[in-house]
C-alpha cells in the first residue's frame, strides 16, 4: 500500500479591500449580479463574474425553477455565457457571492461541484490557470489560485480520449 499526501493552498483575506483593484471589481460585479437572481424559493441569491483573457467582465447568477434539477447555478451561467460568447478566450479569474434574504452571510461561499466541474474543464481547455475568488454577502474573502486547489481530482477530457473506441 502508497499513501500520498496532498495540500491545498488558500489565501483569506479579512475584507475585499485588500484584494488588488482588478479583483476587487470583479468582486463587486459578482455582488452586483447575485441582486438580480431569480431565486423565488430559496431567497439564496447567488452571483458571479467572469473575467477573461480580453478585459470582458461577464455576470451571471442563479437561476431557480419549480423543478429544481432544471435551475442553474450562477458559476454555469456565466461561464457558459462567456464560451459561447467568446470561445477561444481563457477565463483569467471568477468571482462568487452570496447573499440570503432571511440572514447575513458572513462566510465565503465555495462552488459546488457540478460548478467546479465546469470550471475545471474551462481551465484545462484554455491552458490558463482560473483564480477563484469567494465571498459572502460581508466578511473574509477566499482565493484559489487555480481549481486545481478546489478540484484537485477532476474527470477531464484526457480518460475520454484516452479509452475512445476506435
């Protein structure tokens, strides 16, 4: 038997004042799109932004349905708005928030999984690592350099190719 350890690294900051100004914006943008999320049922209101590779800054936030599993989350929206939109243009960082209409959250909120699924996709097809910047409504922001840290095992395109019948 091999054991392996792995670590993960994570930058906190106290505020969002202390990210650098491009963050920072980025950050407010997410801000900014969770305010407009359609989210009749849960009142959890999620935002995120995208900015790529060109300058463009994408929003995109959760978007709820009666049928839950036909919802999505705010990461795809925009992600997948931002690929459609411009395909051949890496993703340099994204931004979440959350924000809830029954309490003040205080505490980063990190993607889930089917999110960082995407995210990671989008990462290796541009060749580009994707920082992840993660807050609450107020409070500490998180960092993540690249989804590796916070998908450190995800199922890519490579064991497609790889075992593709011929």
């Amino acid at each position: 038997m091999k054991k392996e350890l792995f670590s993960l690294e994570i930058t906190y900051y106290d505020s969002e004042n202390e990210l650098n100004p491009k963050d920072f914006q980025l950050l407010q943008q997410a801000h900014l799109a969770s305010q407009k999320a359609y989210a009749p049922y849960s009142r959890f209101r999620v935002g995120a932004a995208v900015r790529l590779a060109n300058g463009e800054i994408v929003q995109g936030n959760n978007q709820e349905n009666a049928a839950y599993p036909s919802g999505l989350c705010a990461e795809r929206v925009a992600l997948f708005y931002a690929h459609a939109t411009w395909p051949d243009v890496a993703v340099e960082a994204i931004a979440v928030t959350v924000r809830s209409e029954r309490t003040i959250i205080n505490e980063p909120l990190t993607p889930c999984g089917s999110c960082r699924q995407v995210m990671a996709e989008y990462e290796k097809k541009s060749n580009q690592k994707m920082r992840v910047i993660m807050q609450g409504e107020t409070g500490p922001v998180m960092v993540a350099e690249s989804m590796n840290v916070l998908l450190p095992f995800s199922f890519v395109d490579d064991y497609l190719l790889k075992y593709k019948p011929e």
